[in-house]
C-alpha cells in the first residue's frame, strides 16, 4: 500500500522540492488556462500535490494556515488562498463521484443520519454563528460501506428532508424533531437503543441508583445477542433476535411501566423511563427486520472526524467552503471505511478522473475503487 507523506516529517529539502513542483506547475496551468477553458487540465498536474494537501487537512485535520506555515519554514512562501484554490477546484471536480455516492447510499433501504455542529462565518459579519454537518451512512450490515456528509447553515428538518429526497427506507437516529417531517411522508423511524441505555448509565452514574443499574443491565442482555449475531446473516440475525431479544424487551417494559407508576413526575429517574417508554415503537421496530442494526452508533463513529476537525479548523468561511469539505470528506471517510489508505485513494482517483469514461466513473468510487 502507497505510504502518505506527512508534511511534518518532511525534511526542508523535500518541502523545498514538493513546494518547487507545485508551484512550477501552476505557473504551467495558468499559461494553459489563458487558452483553453478546460480546469480538467489543472486537476491532471495538481494530482499529487492536491491528494496530499487534502489528506492533510481533512484526514488529518491540519488545517491550511498551518500547511502554509509548515512550507514557510523551509523558506517556501506558498499562500493559504493558493492552497485554498487548489482544494476547492479539486473538490468541484471531485463533485460528481459524491453524488453517485450519495445515490448509492440513498439505494438502500436502511440509513444511519445523525448532525453535529460546526460554526460558520455569517454573511457580510465578522462573527460566526452554529452551522451543520450532517452524516448519512451505510448500517454495519450492508455490503456497501459509505457515508456522505451534507453541510448546511443550520439544523432545520428541510435539509434531511431536502437530502433525502423521496426516499423512503428504514432511518436509524436519534429523537431529533428534524426527521419527524419525514417519519409523516413515508420513512419509517428506528430509535436508538445507545441513547436509551445512556440516560440509565448517566442516572447511575449520578447517583448509584439501583433502578439504572438493573435497567442496564436488561439492556445489556440485548447487546450481547447483537453480539453473538454480528456476523449472522440478516435472516438467521432475525430469528435469533425473537428467541433471544423478544423476551427481554418484554419483561424490560413491563418492569418500566410499573417502575414509572413508583417514581415522581420531573425526576431524574422518571425522565429516563419515559425517553424509553415514549418512544418504545421506535426502539424495539430493529426486531423486525435482521438487517436493521440495534441502535446509531455507526455514524456517530463516521461523523466523530468532524468533531476532532473543529478544534483545528475553528470555522468555515462560508456555505460553499463547507459544502466543499463535506464532499471531499465523504470519499475520504468512505475510503477508509473500506480499508484504503486517503492518499492513495486521492492520488489515484485525481490521475484517472480526467480521462474516465463517464460510464466507468463508478469504478472511483471508494467502495469499488481498485489501485491502478
């Protein structure tokens, strides 16, 4: 596998050389660019140059002024807005595979979604306000493995709405009032057992109390079947879930319901008890169907990349600089989800695109790439 250069590891002489060639290849690019109007050209001699420099932000959330600080060092005086351009047309051109890889995310009938934060500078001010990455994945049992992140410039349900587009699976989140729109056109709702179980773990943890403790401990009996049935197939997975599972939850809220008629309206305890009581449909439907995992965990695991990123990044300049970072980390975190390295997934992908066949270019994408 193409090992990835770190800019950190590198000595003077090699920054000297790698910032020499990109440089000397823009100036190249800007020649021809003068004649012809075709950026394809630019996306060819920027190839290796490029897959490093978004490795090394979006991989490993080293965020451009430092890049540029790290060349300057070694006497090399590359501008941030230089290395800033050469993200963004890379990332235009990178576009189309993020939409085919949205649409194949979109083909399969059970999704993971989940958001998080990510602050944004507000048009026209010079102060930021809270923006939203949101994550859409690919469940631990489906053969294809993707994500794809969808920037918006806030956490208004219209943004899943407007992602999901029509289609209408089966949607593994949390109790966000954002999805609800789509749970009245069609989607049906799968709650997440993680969330439930983690009110429990928090009540015990604040007070030891006795109740959390046998409420995690039913619930640890349900993650133990998902355990014993991970690499099950989706209908032997369900089977066992009946004969193991059912009863569980069955005995787990009928000790619920009787332990909220003993417990104070407004307490700590009675609020973990209803979180699990009001949405008991929702938590228990992943009975149903083997290939329905038993709670969210998988994209909180695929969108924890944006919250290591933020500290570094700080914010992004606008809706269009995040849109960009969101497109370039969905076939970066797809990749890895695939057991690809960033860069030479980058690297290659940014040698061929120019040249493939429109009709071959789902054979770049991360779940079907191939090293050439």
């Amino acid at each position: 596998m193409t090992s990835s250069p770190n800019l950190d590891q590198m000595t003077p002489d090699q920054l000297g050389a790698l910032a020499a060639q990109a440089l000397q290849l823009q100036s190249q690019v800007e020649a021809v660019s003068r004649k012809i109007q075709n950026d394809e050209i630019l996306i060819e001699q920027f190839k290796f140059e490029i897959a490093l420099l978004k490795r090394q932000k979006f991989a490993d959330h080293l965020p451009l002024y430092r890049q540029a600080k790290i060349f300057g060092r070694a006497g090399l005086a590359i501008a941030r807005s230089t290395l800033a351009q050469w993200v963004g047309q890379t990332g235009v051109r990178l576009q189309p595979l993020v939409d085919a890889l949205r649409e194949a995310v979109l083909n399969r009938g059970v999704i993971h979604a989940d958001e998080t934060p990510v602050q944004m500078l507000a048009p026209g001010e010079k102060k930021t306000h809270r923006a939203y990455v949101w994550a859409y994945s690919t469940t631990p049992f489906s053969a294809l493995k993707a994500v794809v992140y969808d920037f918006s410039p806030s956490r208004a349900g219209e943004h899943a709405r407007n992602f999901l587009g029509d289609w209408s699976g089966k949607l593994v989140c949390d109790d966000f009032a954002g999805y609800k729109a789509g749970f009245e056109q069609g989607i049906t709702e799968i709650g997440c057992m993680a969330h439930a179980r983690r009110k429990f773990f928090d009540l015990h943890v604040a007070n030891k109390s006795q109740l959390a403790e046998q409420a995690l401990h039913s619930i640890s009996g349900l993650y133990e079947v998902e355990r014993q049935t991970r690499d099950m197939s989706n209908e032997d997975r369900w089977r066992e879930r009946q004969e193991m599972a059912v009863p569980i939850l069955k005995k787990l809220h009928d000790w619920m319901l009787a332990q909220r008629g003993l417990v104070p309206n407004g307490s700590a305890t009675a609020k973990a008890l209803d979180y699990s009581l009001k949405r008991w449909v929702a938590l228990t439907r992943y009975l149903d169907d083997g290939a329905v995992p038993i709670d969210n965990n998988q994209v909180e695991n695929q969108i924890r990349p944006w919250a290591l990123g933020r500290s570094n990044w700080l914010f992004a300049g606008s809706l269009r600089s995040g849109k960009r970072p969101a497109a370039i980390m969905s076939l970066i975190q797809s990749a890895r989800m695939n057991g690809h390295d960033p860069y030479a997934y980058l690297k290659d992908v940014l040698t061929r695109l120019p040249t493939q066949r429109a009709s071959e270019s789902g054979q770049l994408l991360p779940h079907q790439w191939v090293l050439a």
